[in-house]
C-alpha cells in the first residue's frame, strides 16, 4: 500500500495542532481528518478520533504497525515541510513585490 496523495489544510497559527490532513493510499482510499500537533519533543500526527463518555478519545481508523505509521507519517511532514517552502518563498516574493530589499546598506 502506497500513500499517493496528501493534502494539508493548515489552521491558526496559535495553539498546539497545526494543520488537518487527508491522506489518499493507492489512488482508491482516503483517510479524513488526521492532525499535525505540535507536542513536547516535536511534531507528531494524531490519527482520527471520537470522543468517548468519559472525554477519552478512541482512534477511528490507524495503522496496525509502527512501520506502517511511520510511512504515513513520513509522508505526511514531507508534504507539511514542502507547504512551509512553499509558503516562505512566497512571503519572501511579496516582499520583494512591494518595495522592500533584501540588502544590507551601510550608514
């Protein structure tokens, strides 16, 4: 089984999870709703859940072995990385659009 689409919807800046994914797998199954968090040694991926009586949450769909996460997960922050590029190159470009300069000018 190959991951062969990832889309990421990034959400506000603020606060700990960072964006929401959707993950397609053999260009036949897709899995909703899969959260980028940002935690205590860094990012990791929270698999979808449901809200359980006690406030516990329970997995709704997640791998069945570490290897398997971790191609989803690998998949998952090498598309994330790309779209934080992606996105500096174009802050970068609009800055350069409106004026502003990137050299270093002596007084």
């Amino acid at each position: 089984m190959q991951v062969t689409d990832v889309r990421i919807r990034k959400v506000a800046a603020e606060g700990k999870m960072k964006a929401i994914v959707s993950v397609t797998f053999d260009d036949e199954f897709v899995v909703h709703d899969i959260k980028i968090i940002e935690g205590q040694n860094g990012l990791f991926i929270a698999m979808p859940s449901r809200k359980m009586g006690e406030g516990d949450f329970r997995d709704i769909a997640h791998p069945i072995n570490s290897d398997t996460r971790n191609k989803i997960q690998d998949a998952i922050f090498l598309r994330y990385e790309q779209m934080n590029e992606e996105e500096e190159a174009q802050s970068a470009e609009v800055g350069l659009d409106s004026g502003e300069t990137t050299e270093a000018t002596e007084e």
